[in-house]
C-alpha cells in the first residue's frame, strides 16, 4: 500500500480531480497512522503493567 501510494503522490497532478484523488488518499494515509499509534499505545500500556 505505501509502494502504490508513494507512486501515485510523486505524480504530478495536473487537473483538480487528481489533486483531489491525492487529498482522499493522503487522508486515508493519515487515518491508518492513527489507528497504529492508537494500537501501539495500548499495546505498551497492557505490557507496562505486567
């Protein structure tokens, strides 16, 4: 997923539909990461009081 989204952003965009395609993308991108950071951080908590 990040090969294709890394491929697709270094694209130019040259009409607003592809600027928008990059935006949903970078959005999705930005989502995800925070879903990790939130799984990350209940994983150390649950191993932290252990």
């Amino acid at each position: 997923m990040l090969g294709e989204a890394d491929n697709r952003l270094s694209q130019r965009s040259r009409n607003l539909h592809r600027v928008k395609n990059k935006a949903r993308m970078l959005r999705a991108l930005y989502e995800r990461l925070d879903r990790l950071q939130e799984a990350v951080a209940v994983v150390e908590a649950a191993t932290a009081s252990l």
